[in-house]
C-alpha cells in the first residue's frame, strides 16, 4: 500500500528540495518506489508551496497524492491549505512557532526555523524538519537520508546540513 506524504510550507522554505531529499533516500539508498510532484502559488517566494511524495514497495500506479498520510506543514497558509485534505487521523508534522494546528490533529511539532537560527541559517529548517520526519515516523532511516543529503549538496554546505538533520533527529516533542 503506498505512503502519501505532503511537506508544504511558503516558497523559499526549502520544500522542493526537501521532498527531492526525501524522494531520494527512499528510492535509491532505501530501495523503495518513490514519484515526487511539486506545487507552488504564482506568488512562488511568500505563497504556499510543496512537495509530494508517494512511496510504495511495490510500482505505483498513481503518481499524485490526494490524501497523505503525512502532512509536513511549515506555515500556517499550508496547514489551512493542505490540512483538509489529509487522510483522517494522518499524522501532521509541524514547525511549532509558524503553525497552530486544530486540536484534534495528531500533531508532532517542533520549532524548526528557531533550531535553524540557532545553527546559524534560518534556510535548513528544512533538513531539521526532514530529521525530525525520520525520528517521528521511522519510515526512512537516517543512513539512507545522510547519503541523500551527501550526494546532492555542495561539500560548502554539507556539514551544516548534516548538523540540521542530527538537530530535527535528536529534538524531543
């Protein structure tokens, strides 16, 4: 049964490479069948924008996720967006301190962008959410996302993205 996954946020948030990342570790590091399509408003830096992945152990047959399982969200405009179409009961990632989530989500949240200025650049919030999808949702392992992290970013960025990951993988909701 293939694994819909959503990571939306505004554009200039990272989601396209998050979900490129993401795509990456599960088909080629992790064996896994994995399509990604992205969106993003006309606005493209400001508006909502994402990421989407269908991941499967089998072929897919269909390319589009409808209704994710997960839903990253790290911006209010993409939770109120994307929010409703989310499978019920699917679990909902968020960036704490940009969304508030209904009250009767199935939320994990941590405050990405605030680890991210902490490390020095607001611009990985992104890989720290990606971390913390690992650790949450065990649907990946940390092995296969480093190695898509290694074979996608320059060598002048990779240490401080790794830093991110291990962040988002070590906070505690």
């Amino acid at each position: 049964m293939p694994t819909e996954i959503r990571l939306s946020g505004f554009g200039g948030q990272g989601m396209a490479l998050a979900g490129l990342l993401l795509g990456k570790a599960f088909s080629l590091y992790a064996g896994r069948e994995a399509v990604m399509t992205q969106a993003y408003g006309p606005e493209a830096r400001g508006g909502a924008s994402s990421a989407n992945l269908v991941v499967s152990d089998t072929p897919i047959d269909y390319p589009f996720v409808e209704h994710p399982d997960v839903l990253i969200a790290m911006s209010q405009e993409a939770y109120t967006k994307f929010r409703p179409t989310a499978k019920p009961g699917a679990l909902i990632l968020i960036d704490e301190e940009l969304v508030t989530p209904n009250g009767d989500d199935n939320v994990w949240a941590i405050p990405a962008t605030h680890l991210a200025e902490d490390l020095g650049r607001r611009i990985v919030a992104n890989v720290i959410m990606l971390g913390f999808f690992v650790a949450v949702t065990g649907l990946i392992g940390r092995e296969e996302l480093e190695k898509a992290l290694e074979t996608t970013l320059r060598p002048k960025i990779l240490q401080l993205n790794m830093r991110a990951l291990a962040t988002g993988l070590e906070y505690k909701s």
